[in-house]
C-alpha cells in the first residue's frame, strides 16, 4: 500500500505564496514519509522572484554584522533597513515574509521544497531574498534574533561528515535550502525525529541522567545558545552511551539525497540533523540557512 504524507497545516498567509508539490520517488519509501509535506513556489511569487532577481542583479552581497556585539550565534547576513525600500515595490515581500513567518510545521512533522531555484532565480537571488526576509521578520518582531540568516561555519575542502546535530540558534525554525551541492550524490542531509532519537537511547542504555541533560539542552530556548554542550554529550565524551547512541542515531536517521533548489524546513528542537561527507568538502554556498521565530 502506498503511503501518502499527511497534510501540515499552512496559515492562510501562506497561500498565495506556495503550492503543494509531488515527491520525489525516492521520498514515498522514506521512513518519515507520512511526517512530511512538499512544497514549491507559486506560480505567481515566481514571477515575482524572477523579476526580483533582475532587479537585484547588481547588488553587492549581503553583508554579516554581529547583532549582540560578537555574542555566540549572533552573527547573519543582512541587507539592513533600507534593503527593502530600494525595491520598486516591496509589498510583495513583506507578503512572503508573513508567510514564511507563518509556516511553522508540528514538532513531528517537516516541510519539504523543490524548485526552489531555477534558471531565472539562482542561488545569488536567493542570498539577497533570504537577507531582506531575515531583516523584515526581525523588525516586524522587535527582536534582532527573531530571524536569522546564518552563514555557514565549518566549511572548506577538509570539512567532512557532520554527525546528527541541533542548531539551537535562539529562533527555533531553521529552513535550509541548498545550492552548491555535490553532483555526485555525495554528502546527503541526514535527518532523526527527536521521538526516534530517545526511543532508541533505551535500547542502547543511555543513563537516565544522561537523556536528561541532552533533554535540557533541546529546551528552554531562551536560556542561551547550547550547540556546543549538546554535541560535545554526545559525540565527544567516551562514554561508550554516547558512541552506541550517537552510532545508532546515524543508523537510524534519514538519508535525504537533496539536490540544487531542494530543501527542508524543522522544528529545530524537535529534529536532529547531519550530512555525510561531501565530495570535495563543504562550499561557502552549500546551503542557506534561514532561522526564525523565538519561542513560544
């Protein structure tokens, strides 16, 4: 019996700017099948993006500031308050803004993206509409971390596999769509359900103590950014829960074979992630990652 993704509720905000999409093959035999839903531009926002491409062709890149003067995580790209005012008509985007503001899927399920790019919208648009998102997002919600559109850290040809993993930028939305990517099939996006990820801590005997610091760190959003305790407890220390775990966790996980224009979007405190190792290391333009809403 073939399986069909249930439906993830959109607010109606999100109408005009996105359609439902066929999956790809590959996806109908996926373990998270019936988590997750596609979806692509609208016909009518493509336009737009077409034409906003053209309009943007010149502009110099996006540039990084540091929002709380160096903090951890406080870094994005940005084109800065005047960024939208120098379109010719910008309503079009605080539109889109709404409506990805909107697109907040369950903590068991994702949403999925094809065609994102194409011949007319390329990964250079991509940067700059990603860049004014983050800054309309921030100041619509009076928060410079409301939104953020975080460059890539561990990049450069010796970056290699990066084991499952949560962001924990202060938003919890975290929207990745990649671009320069291996043609080869290489350095597939992995991706675990944290309802999984816990099953599987039982099986393997993770202390009690232990599941509840890494539950910690998935919690309280606003306490402050915790990627380095949550990745060190479990992938750096020796303890032979962390290696079972961690290894059972990869195993378990999802191979997503994402391509050009193809991406995801998680609760980032509810979903691990990861990549196997990339042919030719990691690009500056492997992925644009766009995180937003502060908890609720």
């Amino acid at each position: 019996m073939k399986l069909v993704a249930k439906p993830i509720m959109i607010k109606a905000t999100a109408n005009y700017c996105f359609q439902s999409i066929d999956a790809p093959d590959w996806f109908q035999s996926s373990s998270i099948v019936t988590r997750g839903k596609w979806l692509t531009w609208s016909e009518d926002l493509r336009i737009k993006l077409h034409e906003f491409a053209k309009e943007t062709a010149e502009w110099p890149e996006p540039r990084k500031v540091r929002l709380l003067g160096g903090k951890e995580f406080d870094l994005t790209f940005t084109h800065g308050p005047r960024g939208i005012s120098t379109l010719k008509d910008g309503k079009w985007l605080l539109s889109l803004a709404d409506s990805v503001h909107s697109m907040c899927p369950d903590k068991r399920s994702l949403l999925l993206f094809r065609d994102i790019l194409d011949d007319r919208f390329d990964g250079r648009s991509l940067a700059h509409l990603w860049a004014l998102l983050r800054d309309v997002i921030a100041s619509r919600s009076g928060h410079p971390l409301a939104a953020l559109y975080a460059p890539l850290s561990h990049v450069g040809r010796s970056a290699k596999q990066f084991p499952l993993h949560a962001d924990l930028y202060p938003p919890q939305y975290l929207w990745n769509v990649f671009d320069r990517v291996p043609k080869d099939g290489s350095g597939v996006a992995l991706l675990l359900p944290l309802d999984k990820f816990f099953a599987l801590a039982s099986k393997v005997g993770v202390p009690v103590v232990a599941q509840a610091a890494i539950r910690n760190c998935l919690s309280d959003e606003m306490r402050g950014e915790r990627f380095r305790e949550f990745y060190d407890l479990l992938h750096v220390n020796t303890e032979r829960w962390s290696q079972e775990w961690g290894a059972a966790a990869e195993k378990s996980a999802t191979r997503l074979p994402l391509g050009t224009g193809e991406g995801y979007l998680i609760h980032d405190r509810s979903w691990l992630h990861g990549r196997e190792t990339p042919t030719g290391g990691v690009t500056v333009r492997r992925v644009h990652r766009l995180v937003y809403s502060l908890g609720t």
